[in-house]
C-alpha cells in the first residue's frame, strides 16, 4: 500500500486530530495531535488493511528555537511491507506524551531511551528510569541547552 | 580425629515446625556487568527462586560514548568513523548504513563499480561477525574447539580488508559517496580463493557444534521466542528470521545492488524444539553464511572497471529535511535518523541499534527459565554492546 492510501485510509478515520502530513520525500510521515496518539496507533497496529505490528524506533528531537520537542515513532508492516511514521509536536516547558508501550513491546526502552536524553515524559509507562546514563545523572543531554555538570561524584565531568 | 557432636532438637522434628522453620526466599543474583557470557559489559539482574528466575532485569549504558550528540557536532563525513564503533564487529555494515542515509538525503549517485565493491565488503563483514557469533556461542556452551576454527576463518577476512583499507576492526572504508579507494591487484582472486576454502568449512561447524548432542539439549526449546512476540518486541535480523518470520531488507527493500543478486533467505523451522529457539537463531546464522558466499561470489562476477567514488565535497551540507533509513545489518536492521537544517553537520541524528532492540526481549526470554539457560539465551540474541549503548 502506499503512503497516500494509508494517509487517505488515516484522514478518513480520524480528520481533524491529523494535523499534518508529509507523503513525498525520504521520511513519510503523519502528525497526529499529541491526545489521540495511543488511538491513532492502536488503528495503526489492529486495522486490517495496514497492520503496522513492528515498532522500529522512537526519536525525540529538541526545537529550541520552536519552543517545541517532536517525537518520531517509525513503523514498518512486517505483514504487508509498507512503512510510515507518526509524529507528535509537544510543548517543550512540558513535553508529555502517553506511552504506546501498551501497543508495541518494543516501545518500552526506546521510550525509556528519548526520555534519558532528551526528557519527554511518557505518561502511563510502567517503569520510566534512565536506560543509558546513570540514573542519578541531572539534565538530558540531547536537549539543545543542555549543560555538562561541573563533576560527577567527585570526578571531573570536562577535564 | 575429633568427635563431632549433634545438637539434635527433638522437638524441632515435628513435621508442622519443620515447615514452618523452612523457607524459600527469592534471591537476588547480579550477573555482569564483567562477566565472560555476557559480550562484552552487560549486567542483568535476576530474581530467583531456587534455579528458576522469576525476573530478569537487563542495565546496559556501561558502553554509552554519547554518539548521538557527537554527530551533532562533526560534520558528515567525520562522521563516518564513530559509526565504525557502534557494532565493532560488523563495521563495514555500519559505514554503509550510514553512507547510503547520507547519499539518499542528498542525492548523490555511486559509481557502479562502488556500489559491487559495497555488497561484497558488507556480505564478507556478514561472514566475519558471524564467525564470531557461531564461534563464542559455542564458548558460551561449553565447546572450546569451535571458537578457534571460527577465528581462523575470520582472521583470512579480516586479512583481506587489511590488504584494502589498512584496518583490522574499525574500517571507515565505505564512505560517503562509495569507497575510500579502489581493492589492490589480485583482491578478487585472493577473495575467490578464500570463498573456495570458506565453503565446504560450513559443514564443519555443523559437524563440530551446530549437530552436536550436548549443545542440541542445551539450545534447542530453550529461550523459545514465538514470532508474535519477535515482533512485538522489535526484533529483526536473525533473531526474527529464527522464530519463522521471513524478513530480510535486501530482499523486501533492496538497497545497493542487493535485487541482482540469487539468494534464499533462511529462516528457523524449530528442528529441534519450537520455532524460535536459541538453536533456531544460532542455526539461521550459520546458514546466512552460505547465503553470503553466495553473494559475494555473484558481486565479484559482476565487478566492472569504472570509478569507486562519487566527487563529494569535503565540507558536505544536506539540504533541510529528514531521513530514516536502515540497512540489514548482521544482527538486524540498522537504522539512521537524520534531521538536517542545511548545514555542515546533522542537526539531530538518531540511531536505531538492532542489538538495542533483540536485547529488550531477554526479559520476556528469561521469565520462569532455569539459570543455567540465561547464558544460552543471552549468546543466541548475539549483542554488541557498542551498539546497545552507542
């Protein structure tokens, strides 16, 4: 299927809470309103015709200048092949967003993983603890302000 | 010899005390994170109750060199080089990976006589990493012997990279636009001879370790992973293919040269135990190797004279947009997520490791298993901890 027949399939079911959509170039995508994400991809996974059963990556990007944090979930259909992502725009003072961990196993860590380094809050994810800092570490350091603290338990974090 | 005295208690006999005296706690075992089965510094925490473990809780970023916020600083083509470290064992597959999202965001055509030079390089780094996969799998289990005939072979490929690119590890050969420089004379008939010598050794391994008793009742119906769950769980590469899914990228959508190219791809058919145990996922390995000679073989017939490089400009700008690309890599598919404003280096470049994901499904592996099985399971999931912590 197409990314136009799935974006059409898509418009059709859920209308104004798809704020956006991108069909041409080299990253396919829809943006949904940020409420109606586990709805959107609950159709996404269960609907007949699309089946989008893999998970494949979870990326948080900071817009500083916006004012906003951009949250990218990749899909893939193993069962028909086609792929396509669904995007979600937050506000970056509270960047939440509820946990698709529910849909997809697969978003479990890679949730854990945009919330170490780039600090968007999964609302309803069962365990969200830093995965690849430490878990005392303050601050995530994807964020474009991000500062390195001065030393970390008594070691000199820049030499 | 000193006589040993018995302090019995009499009353203490009585069946209804003796139960309620004898109890069992569930114990806290901390594996890792140095720990020889666990490749490299992965520590899992298990609850158990006597040999069976009611939990297991993986804690990975002892590896974590922050290379997503490097690339937000290098430019592109510096770039090249820390993708060599993610999956140490399977560099030349990261370099592609990471050229081929590049080139598609802006638009640079290879040279055909690059894009040969690519598939043979990627497939004969496919071989080397599963050398070392099949090979300490078997060390995991028990059987010494297999891990040096895997490390022979694996030393004539590392050899051949050598002789193109200087390199024995960390290759940077594949680079933006195609290949750092054109193969030495005499490379394709030394590849053909090593591919000639290759062969026939796949039936060795299957006689050494992959048919073997002790490692069939130590691998087979263990770690059982049904496809559904591979799915959910994210899981691609072999550890997919091992549960039954038939799911390859150079096949479903082929990148390179990879749609010229006559080959199968094998999948787990639960030979001995279900579908989708650790001796499924060993055994697709083991078979992807005589996939991969067989690609290699097809690339070197293919291999034209011509241009190895496309001109790419030192200081590369990506015109502003996006990209997620991913590549097969040997333990699944690896991914690249570029955002670009337009400048010199990636705005936001996000990886998506396939280890990160096939080594999420240990938890749901482990549960209710017996202790001694967590190495076995840990082995066939073949992790790279670069790759898990970046």
């Amino acid at each position: 299927m197409t990314v136009l027949e799935i974006v059409d399939i898509l418009k059709h079911r859920f209308g104004a809470d798809l704020v956006g959509s991108v069909v041409e170039g080299t990253h396919p995508h829809v943006v949904v309103r940020a409420e109606k994400l586990v709805s959107v991809c609950e159709f996404l996974r269960d609907d007949e015709k699309l089946r989008f059963d893999l998970l494949r990556c979870v990326s948080g990007v900071d817009w500083m200048g916006k004012n906003l944090i951009e949250v990218s979930y990749d899909l893939i259909s193993i069962r028909f092949g086609h792929a396509l992502a669904v995007k979600v725009i937050l506000d970056r003072a509270k960047p939440q967003v509820e946990t698709v961990s529910g849909i997809w196993q697969a978003a479990n860590w890679h949730e854990r993983e945009a919330f170490d380094l780039v600090g968007v809050q999964f609302v309803g994810h069962t365990d969200l603890v830093r995965i690849l800092m430490p878990e005392d570490w303050v601050g995530h350091p994807l964020r474009k302000d991000y500062q390195d603290p001065v030393e970390y338990h008594g070691l000199k974090v820049k030499p | 010899m000193k006589e040993i005295e018995i302090h019995a208690q009499p009353d203490l006999l009585h069946e209804g005390e003796i139960a309620s005296d004898i109890r069992t706690e569930e114990l806290l075992v901390n594996m890792g994170p140095q720990h020889p089965s666990t490749h490299g510094v992965l520590r899992v925490v298990l609850v158990t109750d006597g040999e069976l473990i009611l939990k297991a809780t993986p804690h990975i970023g002892y590896l974590h060199r922050c290379a997503e916020k490097i690339a937000e600083n290098v430019s592109y083509r510096q770039y090249t080089p820390y993708t060599d470290r993610m999956d140490y064992l399977a560099a030349m597959n990261n370099n592609l990976g990471f050229a081929l999202a590049v080139e598609k965001m802006g638009g640079i055509e290879v040279p055909e006589r690059a894009q040969y030079l690519r598939v043979i390089f990627a497939e004969l780094n496919r071989i080397a990493s599963h050398l070392v996969a099949v090979g300490s799998y078997g060390l995991d289990m028990g059987a010494f012997t297999p891990f040096l005939y895997c490390f022979r072979e694996r030393e004539w490929i590392v050899d051949l990279f050598e002789s193109v690119c200087g390199a024995r590890l960390t290759y940077s050969y594949i680079t933006i636009g195609g290949v750092r420089e054109d193969i030495p004379e005499g490379f394709v008939s030394q590849c053909k001879e090593f591919l000639d010598f290759f062969e026939p050794k796949i039936r060795e391994y299957n006689d050494l370790l992959s048919y073997n008793h002790i490692f069939i009742n130590r691998t087979g119906n263990v770690g059982v992973c049904p496809a559904d769950m591979a799915i959910g769980y994210g899981l691609t590469g072999p550890c997919l293919r091992g549960s039954g899914v038939k799911w390859d990228l150079r096949k479903n959508t082929p990148y390179c040269k990879y749609d010229e190219f006559d080959f199968d791809v094998p999948v787990g058919d639960g030979r001995f135990g279900a579908v989708g145990d650790c001796w499924d996922r060993y055994f697709v390995r083991v078979m992807e190797m005589t996939q991969s000679v067989r690609i290699v073989r097809q690339a070197l017939e293919r291999l034209s004279d011509g241009p190895v490089s496309a001109k790419v400009p030192r200081m590369l700008k990506l015109p502003a947009g996006e990209i997620y690309f991913e590549v097969e890599n040997p333990r699944g598919q690896l991914g690249f997520y570029i955002v670009s404003e337009g400048g010199n280096s990636p705005y936001r470049l996000k990886v998506r490791g396939p280890s990160f994901c096939n080594l999420s499904v240990l938890e749901g592996l482990a549960k209710n298993c017996l202790l001694a099985d967590i190495a076995a399971m840990i082995g066939s999931l073949d992790v790279v901890m670069g790759e898990v912590d970046r």
